[in-house]
C-alpha cells in the first residue's frame, strides 16, 4: 500500500523541512512512503531530495517547464497510472492542481491536501475560485494550524471546520542555557520577503532605541528584500545596532544568543521560528496572525501584537528589554509549552490518525458515512488535540 506525497520543491523552507521529518518517520512506522517532486531544475530541490532519500524515501522527480504545463499533467498521470498509490497527499498549490486532478481521473482511492502557508495570490477572487474546485477533489484537507484554517475560510471560501488541523512538531534539545547578555538582543529569523514584515519591525525598532539606546538587533535570512532592509536600516540610522546575518544554521545556537525572538509576520500558516525559539527557552514577540497565535499565549510564552503596525511592536520589545526576568520566566514556560503541546510525534501520530480513519472509510465499504460524518470527526479530533 503505497503512500505518494507530492510537491513542487525549488530549495528547503518551511513544508519542506516538516516533510523531511515526517516523512521519514511514517517510514519507520511502517508506512511504504514515496515522494515525488515537481521541480525546474532548482538547486535547492536537488538538495531537498538527497536529503529526503538520505532518511530512507524514495524520490522520483517531474520536471516543470511553467507554472502552467500542459505536459505535466500527462507525465504525472501517466506516473499515477503506473504506480498506483493507494494514499495521495499532496502539498502547495502546483502538487493540488496537477496530481488532485490527475489523482480523480487516475481513480486513486484516497486524494489528501495539505494547505501550509498564507500567500497574497490566494486573495484574488479567480484564484479563490479555482483553489475550492480543486480542493474539491480532494477527500481531506488538512491545514497546519486553525488559525490558516480561518484565513482559507476567509479569503477563499473553505469551510473552516472542514480541515483537519496537524500542526508541525519540533524533537526537544537538551536543556538550552539561559540568556546572560550584558545587552537586550532581539533576533528576527526568516526569508527576506515581504510578507515576513520586516519593513515593520526595523521601523519599531528604531523606536525601541529611543527608550533602549543599547538594544540590539539580530535579522537572520536572505531573500529579494535584503538591499531594500539594509538601505532602510541605513536610512533609520540603525546601522550600529542592526546586524544583517545571512543564512544562520543551526538557527538553535543563534536563538540561545538571544533575549527574545520577534515573529514579525504580516501572514503565517504556522511559524516554524516560534516553535523553534519557544523549544530553546525564548520567549516569541509575533503578531497575532495565522498559526502564531495557536504557538504563542499571550503574557505566558510571549507576547502577541497586531500585525503591521510598528507602535505595538515597539512597546513589546521595551517591555521584554527593561524586564530580563520576566523574558526568563517566559522562556521557562516557552520550552515547557512547547515540548507538551507541540511533539514531533505528535504531529506523525495525526498523520496517521487521519491515514486510518481515511482508510477505514473508503477501502472498508463506510464511504457515504465517512463523508457524511467528516466534518463532526474533524471537530472531535481538533478539540482533543486543542494547543490552548
């Protein structure tokens, strides 16, 4: 019984690193997981599927000559027909527009989607319209958080408890030290575009200087906006407090260098860099958007603010910068939170919950009651996995 997940790759990021710790772990569990990546020829996604492969699953590849590719639909058809997996899950937008309807025509038993992330184009009405018709096809949709739920309901018409929620999972670390910095060191940690909110947060923190002169901030990252930040931070006169530090690994030991870690994201589907700062004893300052506000309790782990506005998030870095212990105390209760309600097994095990209840439903004769009954499934199953 083949499992086929499907995805357009072009380097690691945020789907991409959860897939390289699921999926090899469904394979230890005994699932036959195969993946198959859509592709033109990027770099990273070569270097995504050694990865992959390096943790036991196969990897076969289509390449894309466009976004809109007439021959890749027969190629993943024909790829459909051949191996003829009895789970289809697919990943992002391209693996659900070409393998949803490749996966119906092809007569697949169980059509799975996975949505991710918050993207601008999702808010245009052709697009909108287009996503739910293929998202029709598809027997389940799963979102990482229910805050992305919320935002598919609203922008694009889902039925917000129609999604299963599996939120992404984090292995916990040895216990981190805690922050012994002379100075109050704010750490920003994310690709360089501009639904990252980076305009935003360089323009609160010159603000934080004014009551914090010694303040320091950290922005970990590269992407499109780099030189456009840099000549802002310029600009600001922040170029003695604001370090640019390219592309961080481990991001673990840069985390640890700091006092908090700042999310400041107009649009997050889960937040992978809170759970990551909140796992290494930090506490998080996001924006109270998407899949952060489902990690982050406001005044126990972190604090949350509105999202785009520079005031707020200014007044949350002071508070955390004149009040080193009590940004201690909430690490503290980070890393607990974080470990409790956001296990890497935890995030395997809702995989395979829906696996089986799918499996059951389709291959065992209860298809009318299974669908009938999905929507009062996915409420039970959420509130029993409730991260608040």
């Amino acid at each position: 019984m083949i499992v086929l997940h499907v995805q357009k790759v072009s380097g690691i990021s945020g789907s991409e690193a959860h897939l390289l710790q699921l999926l090899p772990d469904l394979k230890r569990r005994g699932w036959d997981i195969r993946f198959l990546m859509l592709h033109e020829h990027e770099a990273g996604a070569w270097e995504f599927a050694r990865e992959l492969e390096a943790g036991g699953v196969p990897v076969d590849d289509v390449s894309m000559r466009t976004d809109v590719d007439p021959s890749t639909f027969f190629k993943v058809l024909t790829y459909l027909l051949e191996t003829r997996p009895t789970i289809l899950h697919t990943h992002l937008v391209h693996a659900d527009a070409y393998l949803q309807t490749a996966g119906l025509l092809a007569g697949i038993p169980i059509r799975l989607s996975t949505k991710h992330g918050f993207n601008e184009f999702r808010e245009g009405r052709v697009f909108a319209l287009g996503d739910r018709t293929i998202g029709a096809l598809a027997h389940r949709q799963i979102a990482i958080s229910r805050g992305l739920a919320r935002y598919l309901a609203m922008t694009e018409g889902f039925s917000e408890p129609d999604f299963e929620i599996v939120h992404y999972g984090i292995q916990a670390g040895n216990e981190p030290q805690p922050y012994t910095g002379d100075v109050p060191r704010f750490l920003c940690i994310g690709r360089l575009i501009p639904i990252k909110g980076h305009v935003v947060l360089l323009r609160a923190f010159r603000k934080v200087l004014n009551e914090v002169p010694n303040a320091t901030l950290e922005i970990a990252g590269r992407g499109v906006l780099e030189h456009g930040l840099k000549d802002l931070a310029r600009e600001l006169d922040l170029q003695d407090s604001v370090k640019f530090l390219g592309h961080v690994t481990p991001v673990q030991s840069a985390i640890e260098q700091s006092l908090a870690v700042v999310v400041p994201s107009l649009g997050e589907g889960f937040g992978m860099v809170a759970l990551e700062a909140m796992e290494r004893a930090r506490p998080v300052i996001a924006a109270a958007i998407g899949g952060l506000e489902d990690i982050v309790r406001e005044g126990e782990t972190g604090l949350l603010v509105p999202p785009g506005e520079s005031d707020p998030l200014a007044q949350a870095m002071i508070t955390l910068a004149k009040d080193p212990a009590r940004a201690a105390a909430m690490g503290v209760a980070a890393r607990a939170r974080a470990i409790e309600r956001f296990p890497e097994d935890r995030c395997t095990e809702r995989t395979e919950e829906v696996y089986r209840y799918w499996l059951d439903a389709r291959l065992n004769g209860r298809v009318r009651g299974a669908l009938d009954s999905a929507a009062t499934a996915s409420s039970a199953s959420t509130q029993s996995h409730d991260t608040r």
